[in-house]
C-alpha cells in the first residue's frame, strides 16, 4: 500500500509504502471487541464497596425481647432486611482485568491500523518538527480538517509538539509503544508520522 506523506502545513512531503501485513489486513470486529473489552476492564477501578452486617454503626443491642412481643425474634438492627442495615453479597474491591495473549492484543493493533487505513482515515506525517505555539497549530490542524486526530510519533514525541498540543482538546498525541486499539478506534482520524511508520512496523513484525 502506497500513501502520500504530507506536511503540518499542508504541503506534500514525498510518498511512503506501507506493508500490508500492518496495514493491509480485512479488519474483524470480533477481534476488536475482544481486545478493547480487554483494555477497559483492565482500566476499570474496581473500588466498589457496601458495607456488611459486621461494619454497619448500630447498637448490639437487642432490638424486642425474644418472647412475648408477638413479633419475630430479632436479634439485630445491623441484619440486611433493616433499613440501613449491611448489605448481603454486595460488591467488594477486586480486579476486573482477564487475560489476553501477548499474540492476540497484538493482532488487535494490527486490524485497528487496518480498519483506519481501509476507511481512508490513515495519514502519514512528514515530522513534527514544525510546529509552533498552541494557536498557530490549531489553525493548522483546522486546514488540514482534523475534526478528532490521534498523532503516533516515533520511540519519543517531539517535545515542542507535545507542548503545543496539550491544550487541544481534538488531539491526541502517542509515542509509538503507547499505541493501542481503544485509542486508535475512538478517533476519527490516525496521524502516524515516518518515525512512527518505522517504530510500528518494527514492534508489530
């Protein structure tokens, strides 16, 4: 696959090709989903908690005496069927993270990378090299109609790019082991730069 480079300023930059074995693939939803169900439950807190029985605040008291009231014969205030009292079987704090293989997350990447390049939604970045201060960059993203861009660079980002962009709500900017497919699919367009080309392809072989 052969897809022109471009510059920030609009401005062709040559062309570059691109291995179908990253960016060729027919994209499969299933393996999508299994890889970004796999990221959020990963990221998921998991710091739900209700107290029970034993960790509610109320007097040991007995609340009737055992015989005689007619009732039934209560022994606390604390047990679950009482207002305010412990819950049974309620959430505690865990982890909600499941395992997925090293070659299945990274056969996500792969289709994700895809499914932007078979959308037409794919752009190669000459460099970072040439931005300016947070406004000049956000006209230049506006010309080049980047409503939601995700910007992969190389093994680091360029630092006066990353400092110019953080302010832009609409961009979003990753080296290129910090690539991955929640991120790429929630983004209405993926910006990989050359360096980033070259980083992808030798982390995914």
């Amino acid at each position: 696959m052969k897809l022109d480079v471009i510059k920030l300023d609009g401005g062709k930059a040559g062309s570059v090709e691109l291995s179908d074995d990253l960016f060729g693939l027919e994209p499969r939803r299933d393996i999508l989903f299994r890889v970004v169900r796999w990221q959020r439950n990963k990221a998921q807190a998991g710091t739900h908690k209700v107290k029970t029985r034993s960790e509610v605040s109320y007097s040991t008291k007995k609340i009737v005496r055992q015989k005689g009231s007619g009732g039934a014969r209560h022994g606390s205030r604390k047990a679950p069927i009482f207002r305010k009292g412990g819950v049974y079987k309620g959430p505690t704090p865990r982890s909600h993270a499941h395992d997925l293989t090293k070659k299945f997350r990274r056969l996500g990447l792969l289709h994700a990378l895809s499914a932007k390049a078979q959308a037409g939604k794919l752009v190669i970045l000459d460099d970072l090299s040439a931005a300016g201060k947070t406004g000049a960059l956000a006209k230049q993203i506006d010309g080049l109609g980047w409503k939601r861009a995700l910007i992969i660079d190389g093994a680091t980002v360029n630092e006066d790019f990353a400092q110019a962009s953080r302010n832009l709500a609409n961009v979003d900017v990753l080296p290129s082991m910090g690539a991955n497919v929640m991120d790429i699919l929630k983004r209405d367009t993926l910006v990989i730069t050359k360096a980033g080309v070259e980083a992808l392809e030798a982390r995914l072989k």
